[in-house]
C-alpha cells in the first residue's frame, strides 16, 4: 500500500506526510474512520513512508528494500496485531500472520466481517485477548531490526479485551524512542477512554462519491460509467459496500428490494410466494446487503417525504420508486419499518434461519405499510 495507489483523502495524505518530513511523528496515533474508507491501507502506507530510506516529498520510493518488504507486508519493522477467534490455534496473532497478510493483500479495505469470512468462523466473536497483549509487550522489548523506525500496528483495537486493554494501556504511557503505535478503528465508542486520551487522532472521513467512482472503475474496468456512477452514490463513501453491488450487479438488489415491497403492500408475501424461495437461495452475506440496501433505500424515501429534494440521492428507476414510496411512508411507520430491517441484519448475522426471518419480516412490513 502506498500513498499514489489509495483513491482519496489528499488532504490528509498531505497533512501525515508532512508530519513525518518535520520530525512530528506521534507515538500513538488512532486512524479512525467508517468501514470502507480506507482506515487500514492508509495506516499502512504510512508505516510503509516511515520506514523508506529515499522517501520522496509525496511517497515512498516505492524501490528500497523496505519498501519491498512493505509490498508483502513482511518488513521485519512492521509489527501486527488483530483481533482472531480465541482458542483454535492458540490464543496468539503469529498462527494467523500469513492468513492475514493475504487477506490483507487481497482487499486492503479489509473489515471485520471479511476478515470472519476468511477465518471460516460467520458468527463467532472476534477478540484481541490478553495473550495478544503479551505478544506484543514481547515484540516491543526487541530492538528495531533495521535501526530506524519500528511499528506496532493494531487492527480493530475495538476487540479488545479488558485485560489485553490494560496490558497495552501500560506501553502507551511509556512511549519507546522510535516507536509508533498506529491502531486502526471504525467505533471510537467501543474503545476505553484511557486508550483514547493516549493516542493521536488521525480522523479518516468517508470517501467521496467521486473517490468510490474511480476506485470501482480500477476494480471493474468493464463497468458501465453510469452503472458505477449509481453504485458510487449507493455505496455512501464504503468502497467495500460500493465492490460487493458491482459484483452482485447494480439492479439485483434494487429489483429483489422493489418486489418484495410490493407483494408486501398488496399483502401477497406467504410461505408459497417466490419471494420467499428467492430470498432463501441469496445465501447469508447477500441477504444482509439487501437489508443494507434496503435501510438506505428508506433513508432516501424518508428524505423525500420530509420534502429535503436536493438530499435524496438516488438514480434512474431508484428514483422513480423512491417517490412513490414516499407516499406510503410516515411519522407512524417509519421508526417500525427501520427497527425491522435493523433488526433482521441484526439477526442474519447471528445466523438466523433466513426462511422463518424473511416471513416474520414480510409479514411485520405488510402492517407496517397499512399503518
Ligand atoms: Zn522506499
């Protein structure tokens, strides 16, 4: 990961570099910013330009033999720590080092749910325990391997543990010369306020609809500009949400969604009804974007509703939908229809049967709308 491959942020490229060229590097930064905006390539971009030895004004070399390291993420400088499923092969990140750099490698925008995903593990509970914490008191007390700067990157610090938190907490007072902890999150709120007064924030904001748009087109040069326009507004800056519409293809979930509606309000939603087999062959991770996607479709008809034109963002057929729905929506059935569509994600990923889920749902959704 450099700083020239990462659709985006300029600014904030701009601002970290700098800090780097005049010596302002903070001991422990927090780089903070929602799924899909690019939180962990950023963070590893820049521990990429720490450790380059002919850093240019606007990146690494790209060249030297740490910024060859970087490229697999194996520069003996760079030391990882990210949340696993405690108890299978040990407690300890160093079983999973490859798995995670390829992960990583493989989609640099990486998130929790894909990480699970690559674990084999859907539903289970991801933690960054206290042998985790040991592990990395271990690689700090090693001095740096190649004499300049050394990192201790943790991945979704959200994960920890009270103890693994108050293990670290003692290695964030005492900060190491030449040492610097970069942890990258989503969910401040989900992170001990100790934690939080020690570290420097680097705030990651989403990416603009422009940004997502020239990132699908390097992914999927063979879609349609205006396809990926309509899933760049879609995906609301989450190159991850914005990467799985392109390969499900952009009217899938829109048409499934509009149907679905539809029967709903005509009250044809039963156990013999297509929708039902349909929404049961999606399989687990499509199901839970439709109701994602479904969640932002309300949004935008609620929008509509409140008459706040100019903030509905929404394209082609969407639009034409999104007005007429706004007129079956209202102050009586709004918090409803969102609690249901919340709670029904909230569900599939704790592996509820899709069959009875999807029933219950439809036939809460057909009061709703009558409502
Ligand atoms: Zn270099």
């Amino acid at each position: 990961m450099r700083f020239s491959s990462l659709t985006g942020h300029a600014a904030l490229k701009a601002t970290l570099i700098n800090n780097v060229r005049e010596g302002r590097v903070a001991h422990a930064q927090l780089f903070l910013g929602p799924r899909g905006s690019g939180t962990l390539p950023l963070a590893l971009a820049y521990a990429r330009y720490l450790f380059c030895q002919q850093p240019g004004a606007a990146d690494a070399c790209g060249e030297c033999p740490s910024c060859q390291q970087m490229d697999h993420l194996a520069h003996p400088d760079l030391n990882l720590a990210f949340p696993i499923f405690l108890g299978e092969k040990g407690k300890s990140c160093s079983p999973y080092l490859e798995q995670w750099r390829e992960a990583v490698l493989d989609e640099p925008y990486l998130d929790d749910e894909v990480w699970r995903r690559e674990l084999n593990g859907e539903n289970k509970q991801l933690t960054i325990g206290v042998d985790i914490a040991q592990e990395v008191n271990r690689q700090l007390s090693l001095k740096a391997y190649r004499g300049g700067w050394k990192v201790m990157l943790i991945w979704l610090p959200e994960a920890m543990n009270l103890q693994a938190a108050n293990k670290l907490l003692k290695v964030l007072e005492e900060p190491e010369e030449r040492t610097v902890f970069l942890l990258v999150a989503h969910q401040a709120e989900h992170l001990l306020p100790t934690i939080l007064s020690r570290v420097q924030l680097v705030k990651v904001p989403a990416l603009t609809e422009a940004d997502v748009l020239e990132e699908l087109q390097v992914r999927f040069p063979d879609l349609g500009e205006a396809e990926a326009r309509a899933i760049a507004i879609r995906s609301e800056g989450d190159v991850l949400e914005a990467t799985t519409m392109a390969e499900k293809g952009e009217d899938e979930l829109f048409l499934l969604f509009r149907d679905w509606l539809r029967a709903c309000y005509a009250r044809k939603v039963d156990l013999t009804s297509g929708h039902m087999e349909v929404f049961n062959k999606l399989g687990r991770e499509k199901q839970k974007a439709l109701m994602r996607y479904a969640l932002y479709l309300m949004r935008q008809c609620v929008l509509q509703w409140q008459g706040a034109h100019p903030l509905v963002v929404v394209a082609g057929e969407e639009r034409d939908f999104v007005e007429k729905f706004a007129t079956l929506v209202n102050e009586r059935n709004i918090p409803g229809i969102r609690e249901e569509l919340e709670t029904a994600h909230y569900h599939l990923e704790r592996n509820a049967n899709p069959k009875v889920l999807f029933m219950d749902l439809s036939y809460r959704m057909m009061g709703l709308l009558r409502a």
